[in-house]
C-alpha cells in the first residue's frame, strides 16, 4: 500500500501534467448555473446544464467513467463517455483525476437504464486540484481524535456529522429569529477585558502589548450587557464566545458560545416561561421531535421529553429529599459536614464559601438523579452574587437542568447598587482568602449601576450544550466544529 507521501507526489505530478496542458487547475472564477440540489428538484431530460462539485467517488468501465460529485447541497452522477469528449480528452481526465477534486462539467442531463439521474458530460475541467486522499469512502474516520482534528474531513464523509452543524446553525438562527420577534436588539461587547466578571470562574490570561496591560479573555457577557441596559434599551441579547480556565470534560470545554439576555420590567416567571416556549419551539420546527435519547451526566442513556410540563423545583427541597438534610439556615459547620460526607476534598474546604459548598452537595446529591426538564430555582445567595438576594439567604435565580445538566441560568437581576457593591466586597474578599472562583471587584460595573438600572431578568444558555441534546450528542466536541486540542508531537 502506498504512502500518504507518495499518494502526494503522485499528485503533484497529476498537478504539473495540467497545468502544462494549459488549463488553470485553481482558477479564480468558475462557471456554473445551478447547484446540485436544484438541478434534483428541477430535473429535466436532455436539458444542457454547467456544474460544478467535488468527486467523491470515480469508476472507469472501459471506454466511460461514473463519477459522484458533491457541492454541499446534493450528489449527483456524473458520465463522461471516450466518444463524446474524444480519445485524448478522455484519456486525460483519466489520467489525471482523482476522488477530492473539484471539477466543473458542462453536458446534457439524462436518466440511465437503471432510473439514475445523471449529467452526459459533453466538456470539463478541474477547478481545484486535492493533493491528499480522502478517507475511505465507507468508514470515514474512525479515530475520534482525528475527527476533532481533521472536522473538515470527519463532515464531508459522514452525512450525519454533516447535518449536526447544519442543525448547529439553524438553532442560532432560531434563537435570533425568536429573540427579534419579541423586541430583543443584538449587541456585542468585549471578548478582551481588564478583568473578569459576571461569573465564578478561572480565566485565561494575556498581555496588551500596547498598553502594556495584563488582559484576561471573557468569562461572561453579563457585566457589560447590563451596562448596556443602563442605556437605555428595553431588551437586548449577545451571541458569542466565553472562556474558561478549568477542566475538560464531555460537558465541559474552555472555549464555549454562549447565548446571554437582559430585559427590563420583567420577572422571573417571564423567563422561565418564555425560555420552555423557545427551546421546545426549537426542537419541533428545526429537529422535528420533541423526545430525545442522550447521555446522562452519569454516563447512562437517558430518553427526555421537552413535550412535558417543565417543572420547578426550589434548590434546598431537592437536597433535603435526596439526603435528608435541609440547608436553609444551616451553619458553616453543618454545610461543612454535609460537603465532607459526599466527598468534597477536606484539605480544601476552608477556602470555599458557603455557596460554593452547597453547590457542591447539591451537584454530588440531585442534579444528576434530574432527568426530563426542571427549573431549580432559590440557589443560595452567595452563589449568585448577581441576582437579587432574598431575605431567606436565596437568591431569585432559576436554572433549567436537563439530563443531570445545567442548561441555563436565569437571574431576577439586582440592580442596588449599595446591595451589590456589599456582595462584591465579600466576593473579593473570598478571592483574596484562595477562592479561585470567587468574583473579582468590578468598580465600572459598580459605577454604572449607581448611575440607575432598570429592573430586569437575565438569562445565560450555552449554545453547545443545547446543540448536544437537540442531536443527541454525549461530548460537547462534536458540537464545535475545532474543539481544543494538544498539539501532535
């Protein structure tokens, strides 16, 4: 079996044969009249048509040669007969063609004695000549690594890979569509920043050379979404990138879009509801099923309905039902206790606050046994810094958890600034005694909420997650078309 390296020398000799036969073999401009999927829906015996496409299968028989091609919207057959084109131009193509390269035909479509739609190739050309094989027509790629390496190939052999990022794309366009349709204007703020905020977590750090200024990436589009709502706009939402310094998983990756939110004058309950109504919207018009098969957080394969009722369920009933224990007024020692018992790392524990402790119980003890989709809402308060804090030690928040997953957050939003400035305070103050995750001091943000807010709600979804369940994918990977990963030695 040959060499990739001597299937590519073979190739640039192919490559050299055609340019010196005088045709362009990476024109600059390419003649075609319809795309693949047009000339299947309009299909007329005898007409004369130009195509263009990539081969991605060839069979010579003799004196003619079979060969499918693809353009991204359909395969077509294409037959190139030795007594149309003549001996030397059937020869050549022949000689010179190979499965991945791009080609531009002109003929007569037809239908051959077994019912196959085809072109009669009367002229052709190749118009981008490949140097590398394709993968095996029937397996593809088979190692799951080269798939994240190599998407472009993983996407043009596997129909199904193809179509994900199709179904990837028609859910961002459905959330803009459903988003516009109810007010919401599109912004986009900054992925570099001075310092991170709007979230608890590690961040990727960088310098501005310029201003030679240490930088971190993103870690949330809230702060400076809220800014803008200071503005003045009842309603405004931004798509894009977050990065975060921390563990991989297959739920789990740095670099990750998110969806986030603001809307003025309304409550919590809006959110919920309007959020049920979007994504069971989503998977009924671009999936076309509202039941689902996935991966559960515990590695086990789950069916969820987004047809049902969406429940709500309050943070500290869950952990009371799942371990007896209810955590509403409980001190530092009994939340200690309770994350010690489920496994939380002893040597640790004292760097952590309160809220992050709880979270821990609460990930260890119930969000996974949630399956179909639930609303747990009253997180504790230092765990949302963010959100309006009730007198009860919670705070006004909602997460949507799907499979044992959090899908989205969703804020009644606090807009005091004394309130948030105090919470601030203590979050900085938790960051400086090692907690890592703890929020960082935000005197712009502080600044611009001084200057008056509107009440409001706030929601944050991760796209790629969504992306998973709608195609019933188990690893976030295959929902980003380049996931990070370590470069080949």
């Amino acid at each position: 079996m040959s060499s990739l390296e001597d299937i590519r020398q073979v190739r640039l000799e192919k490559l050299n044969k055609i340019k010196e036969s005088g045709m362009n073999p990476y024109p600059t401009e390419v003649d075609f009249e319809m795309t693949l999927a047009e000339v299947v829906e309009k299909f007329e015996e005898d007409r004369e048509v130009k195509l263009v496409g990539r081969v991605m299968s060839l069979r010579p028989q003799g004196g003619l040669a079979f060969f499918n091609f693809f353009d991204g919207t359909e395969t077509f057959q294409g037959v190139i007969k030795k007594e149309n084109v003549g001996d030397e131009n059937f020869d050549f193509f022949q000689e010179v063609l190979d499965i991945g390269d791009f080609i531009q035909v002109s003929g007569k479509l037809f239908v051959t004695k077994r019912g196959q739609q085809s072109v009669e190739v009367s002229d052709w050309k190749i118009i981008s000549k490949s140097l590398r094989p394709l993968p095996e027509k029937w397996h593809g790629l088979q190692d799951i690594e080269q798939k994240y390496r190599k998407r472009y190939l993983d996407v043009l052999m596997d129909k199904d890979a193809y179509n994900r990022f199709v179904i990837r794309s028609k859910i961002i366009s459905g959330i803009r569509k459903i988003l516009e349709e109810d007010g919401f204007m599109e912004v986009e703020t900054p992925i570099l920043q001075n310092q991170a905020s709007g979230a608890m977590a590690e961040t990727f750090k960088t310098h501005h050379n310029d201003y030679d200024l240490d930088m971190v990436l993103r870690i949330s589009l809230e702060a400076e979404l809220k800014m803008i709502m200071a503005g003045g706009y009842p309603a405004i939402y931004e798509i894009g990138k977050n990065f975060r310094n921390e563990g991989s998983d297959p739920t789990h990756i740095q670099e990750f879009t998110m969806i986030e939110w603001y809307r003025a004058y309304k409550n919590l309950e809006y959110n919920l509801d309007f959020t049920e109504k979007m994504i069971k919207s989503l998977a009924k018009d671009v999936v076309g099923k509202m039941l689902f098969k996935i991966i559960d957080t515990n590695g086990k394969e789950v069916e969820i309905d987004l047809d049902k009722k969406w429940e709500r369920v309050r943070f500290n009933d869950l952990i009371k039902e799942n371990i007896g224990w209810n955590p509403e007024g409980a001190t530092r020692e009994e939340i200690e206790e309770n994350a010690l018992k489920l496994g939380f790392d002893k040597k640790e524990v004292s760097k952590i606050s309160d809220g992050n402790l709880l979270d821990f119980v609460f990930k260890k003890s119930s969000r996974a046994k949630i399956i179909n989709p639930t609303f747990v809402t009253h997180y504790p308060g230092s765990l949302k810094p963010l959100a309006i804090q009730n007198e009860d030690g919670t705070s006004e928040v909602a997460q949507l958890v799907i499979a044992g997953a959090e899908i989205t957050g969703q804020y009644a939003e606090l807009v005091d600034p004394i309130v948030q400035r105090e919470v601030l305070e203590k979050q900085a103050e938790m960051k400086k005694g090692g907690d890592a995750e703890a929020m960082d001091f935000n005197s712009e943000f502080i600044e611009a909420m001084e200057h008056g807010m509107p009440p409001m709600i706030g929601f944050g979804m991760g796209i790629d997650r969504l992306v998973s369940i709608l195609t019933e994918q188990p690893n976030l990977r295959d929902t980003v078309f380049f996931p990070i990963m370590k470069p080949l030695e």
